[in-house]
C-alpha cells in the first residue's frame, strides 16, 4: 500500500476532523501530496495539496481559512486539518501522491489512497 488514509468520521456542523495520509514505498518518492474528495453523484474535485518542503499550498476556494493541509517528512505523512466543517464537506476524502507541483488536476496525481469517509450532519 502506498498511500493509507485515515482520520475520518462523523461530526456536527461547525466540528473538526484532522485526516492523515501515511506514505510508503514509491510515493515517498514523489514531492506533491495533495487532498481529494468525492461525494455521492459527483466528480472527483480537488481540495489542497503541499510541495515536498511544506512551504507553498494551495486551496480550493470553498476550504480555504477553514482547511489547512500540511505534512511530516519524518513521518511520511500529510495532514488534513478540517475546521468549520459544513454538511456539503460530506464526501470521501482520499489523498494523493505525484510529482506535479500545485496541480489540482487529479490525473496528475500517481498514487491514490483508499479514502475515508467524511459525514457532517446539520
């Protein structure tokens, strides 16, 4: 397994969740991670990704000032911290791994995640 996800879960509106994304074998290698999410009879659509340093993100304007992504190179792991959560945040997260910088194009993203499943009630 090269990318495993966890962290999600069932919360209130206006709740926190922090997800994890753990890296190993090939996508340790790749220098972009980045936070998708999928929610039932809709498309794949970005959330955030990070640069291998840590230094430059970026957002899909629905989370930004409420979700912040961020990682841990000595733990082969990115974060997903998700603050004010809604009931249209309910969806699948999954992340990503890849070598394209601060795309939020899913395709060029090599490594895939599982998921895990986000539900926000109102």
């Amino acid at each position: 397994v090269q990318l495993q996800a966890s962290g999600g879960g069932l919360v209130q509106a206006g709740g926190s969740l922090r997800l994890s994304c753990a890296t190993s074998g090939r996508a340790l290698s790749t220098p972009a991670m980045g936070w998708f999410r999928q929610a039932p009879g809709k498309e794949r659509e970005f959330v955030a990704t990070i640069t291998w340093s840590g230094r430059t993100t970026l957002y899909e304007d629905s989370v930004k000032g409420r979700f912040t992504i961020s990682r841990d190179n000595a733990k082969n792991t990115v974060y997903l911290q998700m603050n004010s959560l809604k009931p249209e945040d309910t969806a699948v997260y999954y992340c990503a791994a890849g070598s394209t910088l601060l795309t939020k194009v899913a395709a060029a993203y090599d490594y895939w995640g599982q998921g895990t499943q986000v539900t926000v009630s109102s």
